[in-house]
C-alpha cells in the first residue's frame, strides 16, 4: 500500500529567524554615514564671493545704485564654461513698500564662442572673454517701483532654482553655489 502524500501551504518555519530579517539598525546607521559624508564633501570647496558698496537712491529718477565686486567659485565658474547659465538674484527690499527681484543670467555660448549678460527684460549684452564678461559685472543700476522707498537693503544670490535640475541638489550642498555677502544697506541722496 502506497502512502499518500501530503502537501502543506505552512513553512517548516513557523515565524521568521531574526538571521533572516534584514539588519535594520545597521541599514540605518550606514546611511546616516553617507548622507553625512556627502554634505562634509560639499564643505570642502571655496564659496563666491561679492562685496556691494556705495548703495544710493536718487528720488528724482528712482535709481538705486551701487559698486560690485563679484568673484564666483571655481565650481560656478566651470559650469559657466560648459553652457549652464549662471543666474544671480538681487533682492531689493525697501523699508516700504514690497520688495522687487531682479535677475542677472550669465551664461557662454558655445556655437558662438562668447558670453552673453542679459539683465531682466534688457537686451542682452555679449563679450567674447569670460574676463569681460565679469568686469561687466561692476555696477548695479535699477529703476525701482516703489516712490516711497527712501532707504532700504541690497542682497545678492545664486539662483539654485534656475540650475538644471541634476545640479540643484548638489548646488543646494556645495558652498561653491553660495555667495558670501553683506546685505548692503542704501537710502536716498536726499
């Protein structure tokens, strides 16, 4: 007489071994080593660098005015080599009234071998050194909206938002894509 066989759905094992289950804590701690190695690697490299001075308003025109003095990071400098546009933020902020963006985009065209400023709704401006390009960078002159603005703050930043998207995250660790300034205050000339 044959025995009959016998098939069960329930595993010789009624509940997993903890050698079977992966070493969470472990996982974990790995982790937080990498994340912490990467953002100590991002610390690593030299920041931009811009000074602003002699910040006036002039009413009669609702000009703000000011000196730059802008070095940015090998890193930036680099990507701006290869095509990626560089765009600086000024951020005008009146002691009344709303505050006003405005936009510097560097950027270098390869096919034309030059280097192109092209400032908010202006038309663009071209040089055919990167060296001309940033001696361009020296004056920052605007008209304001605000006629009530008498004194206020000057501030200047990378626009990680206008990176490729690859880019933005690293740019977001990398001091390199960070410009060490001072908020410059100005007024008015009257």
């Amino acid at each position: 007489m044959q025995t009959p066989m016998v098939f069960s759905t329930q595993s010789s094992k009624s509940r997993p071994d903890k050698a079977d289950s992966p070493p969470t804590l472990a996982i974990v701690v790995a982790c937080s080593l990498f994340a912490a190695l990467l953002m100590l690697s991002g610390c690593t490299g030299a920041s931009s660098e811009a000074h602003i001075s002699e910040a006036v308003f002039d009413p009669d025109t609702r000009m703000l005015e000011a000196n730059l003095d802008i070095k940015l990071s090998a890193i930036a400098l680099d990507a701006l080599d290869h095509g990626i546009p560089i765009v600086l933020e000024f951020d005008i902020r009146p002691d009344q009234g709303r505050p006003q963006p405005v936009r510097w985009q560097l950027s270098y065209l390869p096919l034309m071998r030059r280097y192109q400023l092209l400032i908010e709704d202006s038309q663009p401006r071209f040089f055919s050194s990167r060296v001309q390009l940033l001696a361009a960078l020296d004056r920052f002159r605007v008209q304001l909206n605000s006629d009530v603005a008498v004194s206020g703050e000057l501030r200047l930043r990378i626009d990680p938002a206008a990176l490729p998207a690859p880019m933005r995250l690293p740019a977001l660790l990398e001091p390199g894509w960070r410009i060490k300034v001072e908020a410059a205050l100005w007024q008015s000339i009257r």
